[in-house]
C-alpha cells in the first residue's frame, strides 16, 4: 500500500469523498453493516478485521474511490486509539491490579460481611458497581463470578437472586460509564464532555441497575430455580496471597479517577472562566489521562505495595494487563475507522436530511440504531461505535448536556437483548449451568430493562436539563 500524506488524511475527514444521493447511500450503509454482522455471526471472523472489510465495502457500494476510503479509514483508526487508546490501557492496568493484589476481594468480603438476608441482592449490586469501575466486563465477569457461586451456595440464595444483581452492575458500567471502551469511544465521535456525560450517568445508572438487579432478580429466581453448580466454583485470586490492600484505600484509589473528573465537571459548571487558577487545576487533574494515570500510580502503592508486590511483581502485572487488551484497542480503532468512513461518504448529511422529515427524536433513533446494530453483531462495543459514527453530525448544534445523554442514549441501546450472538451470553450460561432458554429468561431480559430503563432515564433527564 502506497504511504497517505497528511494532507491527504486530514482531507478525508473534512468533506465527503463521494456525490451519491441519499438512496445509494442508504443501500450502502446498509450494506456495509450487512457485510460486518455475517462476518461476525456467520464466518466467526474477528471483529476487527470485519470492521476493516465492511469499512471498505460501504466506500466501494457508495460510490467512493478505493484510495480515499482507506485515507478515512486510516484517519479514523488513528484519531480513535489516539483518543482513547492510552485511557484503556490505563483502565486494564488499574483493574489488574485490583484484581491481582486481593483489593477486589477486600472489598467483596468487607462488604458481605456487613451485609445479610434481604440485603444481600443489594449488596452484590454495590460490589459489582465498585469492581466494574475500572475492570472490563468480561474481567468483571470472571472476578465476580466464584463469590456469586459461593454466596449463593453458603448462604442458601437462590443463583439468580445473587447473580443477576451483580450481573446488572457489572453490565450498567459497561454501557454507560467512562472509562470503558464504548462509553469512551462514543464521548470521543460526539465530542461530548467528558465529565458531564460521567455524572449523568451515574444518575442514569443508580435507577437503572436498581430495577434491573434487585428487583428484577425477585423474578428471575422464580424463572428459573437453580442451585450454584459445585464445578464451576474457582479459586478466588487473592486465596494465595499473605496479605491484601485495605478495604479504604482500595476504595479509594478505584474511586479517585471518577472523583477528578467529576470534580472538573463541577467547577467548568460553577466556576465557568478559563482564568480562573482553581478551573486551571482542576482542568488538568481532572483530564481522563491525568485523573487515571494518578489512579494507576497510587494503585501501585495502596494496592500492589499493601498485597507485598516487589517492584518486579509490580512490572509483571503492569505488562500481563496489557496483552489481553490488545484485541479491544483494533476492534476499537477499526471502529472508529468505520466510523470515519461513514461521515466521509456523506452518511451524516444523509441522516441529517432525513432527519428533518421524521418525528423521532434524536435521543430515540440513537438509542433504536444502536439497539439495531447490536442485536445483529451481539457486541455492544461495536455498537456503540457504529451508532455513533452515524449519529455524531447530530450532535453538532445539540448542547453539553444534550451531546451527554446522546452518548448514554446511544450506551443503552447497545445493551439491549444480549442472545447467542454476545460472547458474554455464552459466558454467563456456562458459569451458572444453565440452558440457553434459562439464559434467555433472566441474563437477556436482564439486559433489555437495562437498556430500556436506561432510555427512559435519559429522556426524562432530556425533558428537566
């Protein structure tokens, strides 16, 4: 392939490389998703490398040259992991971390030890929030599933009464909160801040995985009536370590990253000028970049010091976090080069158009786009992405807060009815042993309330802000 001039990539995000009309567009957008799902779903490729061909394919079926449609993919892939790349890195670094040292235990015994009967669900959902700040959800998953297994067998819970609880939580962080990919990658299309979106999905979430998990398990548990399986109850990762960090300083270091961006969100909103020495500070501390390299640093030291790790322990866990990410990162940044692909052809104008016409509003088709895309490919990181790319001219002229629930409207609608296609389906069929219909009846519908309530949440914020 020959080398692109940085002209000639800049050119490609600026204008539209192709004059087809709306309905070739249409048929091409259409088709280039088409071509994404079968690969995934039908041929089992990686989800990456269909992101690269149907990129590829909607330029060719929009009429563009081949040339300028990998100039915008190029474009895309690049600003994308140079957006956001750094900030997964140092999430999966974090989440290490926690999970190596015995921090993710400490909080799970200390919180189950102050918590019996009724309020168990409750707790589970309060666990798995905490945990799934900085850890991915598969991570989430597979830290979280051995105390489920054995809550729920010593203390006699039904498996679903324990587990979609903190299922839920897990899944809410996912969707709706930074520093997770999806979340992140959506901020990033929509040019949305940062901490703004983060504080109105915490408001988002606290309703959402409320319904979702401790109530909506009361239900689940009548569904589906099962006991913990006795194989698939691991050994937890801190039942070799001497020691583990304490409970407050684990909290504490997981919550700092959210805290510095939350904080600057509030003083760009009280405090509102640029020259402001206060504003000065905290725009700095509370950066993605700055808010979880500070968490990563101190997780060094109240986590990784306090479980006894030497340095060399350190360097280990801080290189075997990087690795499992690297799949995430291309998918991520093939996204976002299918994403560029689509504002360079003319989709964007095309929805715009369009738009114009339709009495939906734009939270609404946001949230049915990606609602569409992720009951097709199954990945909810994909969805997002896509649902973004088509959506972001939207968000040009919307508000802070409008550009905010646009991205959590678009965060929702990727979680809806996980089925067979989702990977985590799969997986949380196979740790509780249960069939695909008993699947189908608690961790699907589990994520249709989220991705539903998540909606509602989000248009009634829409309607007060």
């Amino acid at each position: 392939m020959t080398s692109l001039s940085v002209e000639t990539l800049a050119a490609a995000g600026t204008a539209p490389i192709t004059s087809a009309g709306n309905t070739q567009l249409g048929i091409a957008v259409l088709a280039g998703i088409a071509v994404i799902v079968l690969l995934i779903t039908r041929l089992k490729l990686h989800a990456f490398l269909a992101l690269t061909v149907g990129s590829l394919a909607l330029g060719v079926f929009a009429g563009a040259p081949l040339a300028k449609t990998i100039a915008s993919f190029t474009a895309g892939l690049g600003a994308t992991v140079a957006g956001v790349g750094v900030l997964i890195a140092l999430g999966a670094i974090l989440g290490k971390l926690l999970a190596d040292s015995g921090g993710a235990d400490e909080i799970v015994d200390t919180i189950l030890a102050r918590a019996k009967g009724r309020a168990m669900p409750w707790a589970m959902v309060l666990i798995a929030s905490v945990i799934g700040l900085p850890l991915f959800f598969e991570v989430g998953i597979v830290l979280l599933i051995p105390v489920v297994l054995l809550v729920a067998k010593r203390g006699n819970y039904s498996l679903m009464r324990i587990g979609i609880p903190a299922l839920a939580g897990l899944s809410v962080m996912h969707g709706l909160i930074p520093p997770h990919p999806g979340p992140l990658v959506a901020i990033d299309a929509l040019d949305a801040n940062l901490g703004v979106t983060l504080g109105l999905g915490v408001l988002v979430a606290i309703p959402t995985v409320i319904i979702a998990g401790p109530l909506f398990s009361r239900y689940a548990a009548r569904w589906v009536d099962i006991p913990a399986p006795e194989q698939m109850i691991p050994q937890r990762p801190s039942a070799e370590l001497e020691h583990r960090p304490r409970f407050g300083a684990t909290v504490f270091t997981v919550l700092l990253p959210v805290v510095l961006m939350l904080v600057k969100a509030l003083v760009d909103i009280v405090v509102n000028d640029p020259a402001s020495p206060v504003q000065r500070v905290t725009d700095v501390a509370g950066s993605p970049l700055i808010a979880l390299l500070a968490a990563v640093l101190v997780g060094m030291f109240t986590l990784g010091r306090d479980a006894g790790f030497t340095k060399e322990r350190l360097s280990v866990t801080v290189e075997k976090s990087l690795a499992p990410i690297a799949g995430i990162l291309l998918i991520v940044g093939a996204g976002g080069g299918f994403k560029q692909t689509l504002i360079d052809v003319g989709v964007g104008q095309m929805i715009l158009d369009l738009s114009e016409n339709w009495a939906i509003p734009t939270l609404l088709l946001a949230w049915l786009i990606a609602v569409a895309i992720r009951l097709a490919t199954g990945s909810a990181t994909v969805a997002t992405i896509s649902a973004a790319g088509l959506v972001a001219p939207l968000a040009a002229d919307m508000s802070t807060t409008g550009t905010a629930l646009l991205v959590l409207a678009i965060g929702s609608g990727s979680l809806f009815f996980s089925h067979v296609n989702d990977a985590g389906f799969w997986m949380v069929k196979e740790y509780f042993g249960m069939t695909v219909g008993q699947t189908l009846k608690t961790w699907s519908v589990m994520e249709t309330i989220i991705s539903v309530v998540g909606l509602g949440c989000v248009l009634l914020l829409s309607l007060v802000l």
